[in-house]
C-alpha cells in the first residue's frame, strides 16, 4: 500500500493540528493514564478497521463486525470456564474466521450483495446471541480470565503490544506481499482481475475471513480487561471502523487505500472524546465532530476525483 498524498497527508495534518492544540489548551491530554485508556480503548478499532481497510478496498462491506464481536465475546467467556486461558486466542480466531467465512462465501459464491448478506448476518447474529443468553453477562469467569492472569499493567501491555503487533504484520503484508495487489486489482474492477487470472472469488472470500478472524481476536483482547463478559458490546463497531477507514483516505468505492491512514483514522477518532472531556466541552459533541470530519474526508475524496478526471481529459 503506497502512502497516497492528498487524501492521507490531510488525516496527518488535522491529528496533528488537534495534537498541537491540546498540547497548550489541554496539556493533561498526554498524561501517561489517559494515552493508556485511549490506546486500551481503541484497540478493538484498530483491528477491526484494519480487515475493514482490506474489505473496502476490494469494494466490499461489512456492517455485522458488531454482531461479530459481541459473539465472539460471549463464547471467550464460555470457554474461559473449561478451557485453558492460553487457548482464547485461538479460540476467538477460529471462531470469528469461521462467522467472516459465513460471509465471505454468500458473497463470494453466491454472488450477494455484501450490504445485504452482512445486514443480515448482523441482525441473525445480534439477535440468536441475545435469545441465547437472554441479555445476560457472562458471569463467574475464572480468576486468571481478567488480564489473562497478568495483573492490570502486564495485562494493559500485552493487549496494546498484541495489536500493535499485528497491525505492523498486516502493514508488512500490504507492502511486500504480492498477494495483497489482488486485493487491490479485485476492489478496482473485478471483472479486469478475473480475466488476468486473479481468483476474484477466493480474494473476497479471503478478504471476509481476514477480518471475521481480526475481529474475534479484537473481542478477546477487549474481553479479558473486564471481571464479565456482556452480550451486547461491539454495538456501533462498525461504525467506528468504517469511519476511520474512510477518515484514512480510503475511498468507500474500493481499489485504493492504505493501513497508515486507516491508523491515523482511528487515532484521530478516537482522541475526539477524552479531548472534549480535558477541554471541558460537553462530551455529546463528540459524534457531531467526528461525523463533521468524516464529511470533510468524503468531501476531499470526491475533489481529489474530480481534480484527477479533469487531469485525464487534458
């Protein structure tokens, strides 16, 4: 993934324009607590955004990453209570490789619409979840299930390193990986790719996999922080990645994008609530501005198009 002048640079320059001001107008913004809560709290965004990156770039969707990770969520409490901790991971893996797989093959080889099919899957999910555990917590979790046993700062550590961890490996992914270019031959025009030998099938089945599994590591991670397990987390998640997506330069119509913006996406984000808190400004505001900065970054797509296409005519 190339680093993309103009739609990118533009995230990098208001994260930092809102980083310079804090610095003088909220200076207690950058104490150590509070980017400990903000990166603990961002985490599951992080992850989801980063398979949701690959999903719009191979002009995709998917809105049941919510659904997905409260799922997955639940059974990491489940299965904390008869399986060893260590075997979370993969347990959360495994299952949400398996829901992304749902999705991934009604999309890819039944040929329907990735709006409709993740629609559906995130009311069936939502709702099967909440018949199962009738709205109730995950309750009497083993001792060493909160911080995977580590205690609150080992644990803190190891959730942030963990993600940090494998967003640097998918960013190393995006740049050296050869595979990656189907991806993005596939979200440009699929019909292009198909016909150069690319598999455009298995890449979006693939790409559906890639962050059905980012997720369900996403809800572990966020799980073990907490004594119990709720059955409604994840709500507005997909949101939230999608957003930042977007807010990173990548164009909702796929075939272009990059994880480094979709990182300044979330950072920037996610530092629009506690920002308000340490500006003293009523928190409620805190969707209104980040919708603002998504129109904004719609806004820039669309001009950087329109400037693109009059260089193409002359």
């Amino acid at each position: 993934m190339t680093l993309r002048f103009g739609r990118e640079t533009a995230g990098v320059l208001t994260l930092g324009a809102v980083f310079v001001y804090l610095t003088f107008a909220a200076p207690a913004f950058f104490t150590a607590e509070n980017l400990r809560d903000v990166a603990l709290t961002n985490v599951p965004v992080l992850l989801v955004a980063t398979g949701m990156t690959f999903v719009i770039i191979s002009a995709g969707i998917d809105i049941s990453v919510g659904a997905l990770f409260a799922v997955c969520s639940v059974i990491c409490g489940l299965a904390s209570q008869w399986l060893p901790i260590p075997f979370l991971p993969l347990v959360a893996l495994m299952v949400g490789a398996l829901l992304g797989a749902t999705n991934g093959a009604l999309i890819s080889f039944v040929r329907a619409p990735a709006i409709v099919v993740t629609l559906a899957t995130m009311v069936a999910w939502r709702e099967g979840l909440r018949w199962a555990t009738g709205g109730a917590w995950v309750q009497n979790l083993p001792p060493n299930f909160q911080w995977l046993g580590l205690g609150q700062s080992a644990g803190e550590v190891l959730i942030v390193a963990s993600a940090l961890i494998l967003f640097a490996a998918f960013w190393w992914a995006s740049t050296n990986l050869m595979a990656v270019r189907a991806v993005y031959a596939t979200g440009s025009d699929e019909e292009a790719a198909r016909l150069a030998g690319i598999p455009t099938k298995q890449v979006t089945f693939w790409v559906f996999v890639t962050i059905g599994a980012l997720t369900g590591v996403a809800a572990m991670l966020n799980a073990v922080r907490f004594a119990q397990v709720p059955a409604n987390s994840g709500i507005n998640l997909e949101l939230k990645a999608i957003a930042a997506v977007v807010v990173g330069g990548t164009p909702i119509t796929g075939g272009r994008g990059s994880l480094f913006g979709t990182f300044v996406g979330v950072v920037l984000l996610g530092s629009i609530g506690p920002a308000l808190t340490f500006l003293g400004i009523n928190p409620f505001w805190e969707k209104a501005i980040q919708g603002l900065i998504i129109l904004m970054a719609v806004l820039l797509d669309s001009i950087g198009n329109w400037h693109q296409a009059r260089l193409a005519l002359t």
